[in-house]
C-alpha cells in the first residue's frame, strides 16, 4: 500500500469539531447486531487504530483479505449453485436440467427428511415426508437415475447431507465410478459437518462422538482417493439462523472447522493434505457492510490460524472457500416480493466478499420449497449481477475503504475473541454436547424476534411500511404424493432383483469396520455397489454406536 | 429497614411444546418456550423426532394443560391427523394447538382433525401468548 497523502489527512478529533455539536448530540446511537458501534465518518486514522493496514495485501496472497485468488471474478465468475430437490430422482433430475439451461453453473442437491436421517422410504416414520422437502435417496439406484448424462466434470455437485453423509458419499462416489468418471480429479462437495446438526438443522442420527468419527473417515478417505473433493462444508449459516450474532457464526464455524481438522490430523495426515479441501456456509442478512466485513475479516483470519497455528506450507490449506448467499431468516411472509429485493442486496454483499460459489434463497421461502419460476429469478438476480453491474470487472472493490476495512478489522477482533471464549470454556464440542452454544443462541433469537415483533429492529413489509393484503395466492410448489408411492415401489424392486447375500456380507463388514473403529468409507462403498439401502447401512450403525438421545437446552 | 415480601406467582398453565416427525426446525419452537416462560407459562419441550404417540404420552404423563405442536416440514395435515388418534386413544381432552410453516388454506383443515387453533406462518408471539392467556383464564 502506498504512503497515504498526509497533507490533506483528516483525522477523527478534526471530523467531530467540524460536524457542528447539535447535530452529534442528536444522532441517535447506530450499534451493529455484532456489538460494533458505527460511526457517522471514517477515516484513514480508523484503519490504523482497529489493525494494520499491512494485512490488507494483496488478493491470492496471504493472508487474503481481498480475495483468496489474484484475478477472481475477473478470470471467472462465482459459481451459481440453486439448492433443489424434490420427489422422486425423476423429477430432481428434471429440475436439474432445467437449473442448468437456464445458466445454473454447480448443482446443490435437497434430500428429504428420510434420507437425511437414515430411513428408507417405506420406513413408518418417513409417512408423509418421502420426496417432500427434497429428493428420496434409497439406493444406488437413485443416484444412477438423477445424475443420468450429466457431465459431473463441467457441472460440479454439492450433497447437502450431513447425518446420513457416509452412506450418500459412498453412493456418489460408485456412481461417478460407474459412469466413468475418474476419482482422482473429480471435484464436488459433501455438506458433512455434523456438529452444527446438533446445534440447529437437527439431522443428526449416532451419538456425537461416533457422529464426528464419520466425518473424519469421509475428510480422511477423499484426502486419499477423491483428492479434488470437498469432504466437508462447515456451517456458519444454520448457527446464525439458529440466533447466532454474524461474529459468533464465524467464532462457532471456525472452532468446528478447527475440531474436524484437529481430528483428522489425529489420523496421521498432514495439514497440507486435506486443508485446502475444507469449504464453508455462511448466511448473508442484516446489515449489508457488517456483512462484508464479516467475511473479509474472517478470511484473514482462517488464513492466519491455518498458517500460524497449524504450520501450512501450501498457500492453499489457507484459504477460506465459501459459498454464501442465502439467508432465510432476512426473508418475510408479508409482501413476499420484498424477498427478492432482498437476496438482490444479499446477491450483492456475498459478491463484494469474495465468495467462491452463490445461492440464493427465492422469495416463496416462508411458504414452501422454490417454484420453478422462484428458481428462475434467483438464476437471474445472480445473473443481472453478473453481466450488468460490472461486479466481475475488478477485484474486491471496496478493499481500501475507510469503513470497510475498519469494520473487516473491528470483526476479526471480535470474532478471535468469541472463540478464545469458547476454547476457555473447553471447546466447541464439550459447549455443543453441555448445550452451552443451544442456550445462548436460542435466548437471542428469542429476544431479537420479539426486538422485530416490538417494532425495535425495522423490518419492512412487517413491522414498518405494512399493506394488510387481503387473502393472496402465492403459487406453492406442490407436494405429488404419487411420487412416494413410486418411490417405495422402485425400492422394493431393488431389494427383489440385488443379490441378498452379497448385501448381508457388506453390511456385516461395516459392523465389523465400525466395531474395530476402522475408517468406514470402504466397507460402505461396498454395500452401496450392492444396493444396500440408506435405511439398511444407517440401522447397521445405530446398532453399534446408538442414537442420540438429545439433552433439552434451550 | 424494608421487608420485602415475595408473592410466589403460580405458573398460569402447563404447555407441552413438541417436535413430531423428523423435521429439525427447533428456533421457533424455542423462541415460543422462552416467550410462555417470560410470560408465566410453565413449559416442557419435547425435543426433536418424536412421534405423536411419544408427545401425547408425555403430555399425560405430565398433566400437562395444553399441547403446542411445532412442524415445520410441511407435514402437519399427516400429523394432525395421527394426533387425533392418539388424543382419542389415550382419553385425552386438553386442547393441542399447531404452529410452524403452516398456510393459510390450511388453518380450516388443522382445526377439521381436531386442533383447538392453529397458528400459520406469520404469526406473532403475542397472538400466541394472547391465546394461552384467554386458556389460563377458562381453566
């Protein structure tokens, strides 16, 4: 950075006596969710009192404030990566083309509440829940019929699963096999970051340890045979939905990221040989500069743990790879065209913060899961920004602001400050499993509700600036209880025509694998080539490991 | 020298808040827990993935005075009428009210299988605390 002009600096004692007193003393105070006051100006001074402006740096150089690679959008845009899923894989597989003519450049695949908790479709407990808030996965023979003659090469995808993520990993990864792609440069994603499950999402199947165990034979295998893939997506997004303040999000990510890679580290691996495969999920609403600043600040700063703490020689174990874009707990019911509105400006941050890979939520969120035009306008949001607002031209264009970069600095503080909290208390997994995190947040997101509800934190559409509409029909996606009945009858098939024996041995190795504390992934991958069944492999591993029995914390 | 006499307020109701079916949405269920506790109701939270059958044993077990349901996966109208059975099969008369990501359209449908009321997506934690306050009066 250069030497800044000194002969016009202005510094904050000059700022407060040229604003005239009467109108300082009326402002009223402007205080962030994060705690961080905001003044009415910044200046130069700001920088330097919150950091160093040295950390600014350069883009693709440590410790990446501006952007983990030197050209970003300037070389190639985010990748745009629409959560779907519904019904059967039929139907997920026509959505997905639709997705992808109408210029979607990743895949995100729902999965409904049966798969994601390890119950097959003819389960008593799925009735009523197959195919509904995602596509049904039963066998291999699902994953066969969805990814169907699409090139898992130019288009990669991202399973959103996290209970049941061995099992569908395991699938994904025979698929690929069997359509002939090669694992060694195969990129994709699994969501697999259990610990977050047990403090909001709440798909969780096994106690937490053997949970975390899971995760870590996942990390380990792909680091060894899948080395493109992300194995883990850790999440600060449903912590923040859960009532997370934006810098505990990050404090809380960043302890689990931090947990998953101790772990694996455990397991005899170096960390330059699975940290540059770790990726995160964070949530954008709220105020549009703490936001930025939020993730500038926190990218610095997973950069500077990874090299300091745990010794990285790869500029790439360093970088925070992130997808981000979608925040529910932003959108409304009422007026819900607002909500486009507001994934625009939640489009726009997650574009100024460097993200690697977008998606938004679409506006029929309170309702249902997306219409295909809901989908559509979320395509077009991220497009329009894309090709019209020149968001792509250059890089990081707000690195050097005042504020920005005060705020990115005030943010690192506050969030390495929220995780020596947590490291005080014993760590992240001891306050998960003592319910310590669930108490905090669910209080907050108890008092910042009722902060909306009283009319103390605008919210518009709702508390201010409201229409009473009369009755309105909002298109909802709907839910084809055929598509269960199919979907039980094509599960059934597969058990008539797979060959039983070879099914019994497989899941005997997994027990087997799993009592002697062996990594899981080869013994699962084999069950799954013989069309074993997520309910199957899942009941193999409760009969080891047990369920969990959630402690009541709230 | 000031003595100062505490009046133990009795809690006005008994609510069982529960989570049934596989559904894992549990900040509204907990937002509303926290809101009938700061208001005086007494409350048991069932905790997720529990049945309708789990839940109405829980509440006999408890005595409780009223039942809240919390679904958000859009599987209520299956539930609520399963929770009818159940009511009906262990003799239970209490009120059990449904809450979460809940339509409009289908409020009519809700209080059909049984439900004293039904409160879609929208709704405010006032209207609920309203709710439980004209139930503590009835009793």
């Amino acid at each position: 950075m250069g030497t800044p002009d000194t002969t016009k600096s202005v510094n904050q004692n000059e700022v407060k006596n040229l604003m005239s007193n009467s109108t300082k003393k009326d402002l009223p105070k402007v205080i962030l969710e994060s705690g961080i006051e905001v003044n009415p100006l910044y200046t130069q001074d700001d920088i330097e009192r919150t950091g160093s402006v040295a950390d600014i740096g350069k883009p693709g150089e440590y410790p990446f404030t501006r952007g983990i690679h030197p050209l970003m959008y300037r070389k190639r845009p985010f990748t745009m990566r629409q959560y779907a899923g519904f019904g059967t894989p039929t139907e997920t597989h026509e959505r997905f083309l639709y997705l992808i003519s109408q210029g979607q450049t990743g895949l995100n695949v729902a999965f409904d509440l049966p798969t994601q908790t390890g119950l097959d479709s003819d389960d008593p407990r799925a009735e009523g829940e197959v195919g509904r808030v995602g596509m049904s996965v039963d066998t291999l023979a699902d994953f066969e019929e969805v990814f169907k003659g699409i090139n898992l090469d130019d288009i990669t995808v991202s399973l959103t699963i996290n209970g049941s993520a061995i099992v569908l990993v395991a699938m994904y990864l025979a698929m690929a096999q069997e359509y002939a792609f090669d694992l060694s440069n195969l990129r994709g994603t699994a969501q697999n970051d259990i610990l977050k499950e047990f403090i909001g999402r709440g798909t969780w199947i096994f106690p937490v340890e053997p949970s975390v165990k899971l995760v870590i034979d996942i990390i380990e295998y792909c680091a060894k045979e899948v080395p493109k893939y992300s194995p883990v997506s850790v999440c600060g997004y449903h912590i923040r939905e859960s009532g997370a303040n934006p810098v505990q999000e990050m404090a809380y990510a960043f302890c689990i990221a931090k947990a998953y890679t101790d772990e694996t580290l455990k397991r005899g691996l170096t960390i330059d040989e699975f940290a540059s495969r770790l990726s995160f999920n964070f949530d954008i609403h709220g105020n549009l500069f703490e936001q930025i600043a939020k993730f500038r600040g926190a990218r610095r700063l997973w950069a500077k743990i990874i090299k300091e703490q745990y010794r990285a020689s790869d500029e790439s174990s360093c970088w925070l790879r992130m997808i981000a874009g979608g925040g529910g707990g932003g959108l409304t019911k009422e007026q819900p065209e607002n909500n486009i509105i507001r994934s625009a400006y939640y489009a726009l941050i997650s574009a100024l913060s460097g993200t690697q890979t977008m998606a938004l939520c679409s506006y029929d969120e309170a309702y249902t899961i997306p219409t295909e035009k809901a989908a559509e306008i979320s395509l077009r949001t991220m497009q329009i920004l894309i090709h019209e607002m020149g968001i792509c031209d250059t890089v990081d264009p707000l690195g050097g602001s005042y504020y920005v970069e005060t705020l990115s600095n005030q943010m690192e503080n506050a969030i390495v400050k929220e995780m020596e909290e947590v490291d005080a208390k014993g760590g992240i997994v001891k306050a998960i499993a003592f319910g310590e995190i669930q108490k905090a947040i669910s209080r907050q997101a108890y008092l910042r509700e009722k902060a909306i509800q009283d009319g103390a934190v605008p919210k518009v559409g709702v508390n201010i600036h409201r229409t009473e509409e009369t009755a309105r029909t909002v298109e909802f996606h709907p839910y084809n209880e055929d598509n269960a009945k199919k979907q039980v009858e094509k599960l059934r098939k597969v058990k008539r025509t797979r060959n039983s024996a070879q099914v019994e041995e497989a899941l005997a190795r997994i027990k087997k694998d799993a009592e002697t504390n062996l990594n899981l992934m080869p013994a699962v991958i084999e069950a799954v080539k013989a069309y074993a069944t997520v309910g199957e492999i899942s009941q193999t591993l409760k009969d080891v490991y047990g369920e969990y029995q959630e402690p009541i914390y709230f | 020298m000031i003595l100062t006499v505490k009046i133990m307020k009795s809690k006005k109701l008994k609510i069982l808040l529960g989570k049934p079916g596989l559904d894992g949405h549990d900040v509204g269920v907990k937002v509303l827990a926290h809101a009938l506790i700061d208001n005086g109701f007494e409350v048991i939270y069932t905790g997720l993935r529990k049945t309708i059958e789990e839940i109405v044993q829980k509440a006999k077990d408890n005595k409780v005075d009223v039942i809240g349901l919390s679904i958000l996966s859009g599987t209520h109208l299956v539930l609520c009428q399963q929770m009818n059975e159940a009511m009906k099969k262990a003799g239970l008369t209490i009120p059990w009210i449904v809450g979460g990501n809940i339509p409009d359209n289908d409020v009519e449908a809700i209080i059909a299988a049984g439900a004293a009321a039904a409160f879609p997506t929208g709704t405010t934690i006032e209207a609920v605390i309203n709710y439980c306050d004209e139930l503590a009066e009835k009793k």
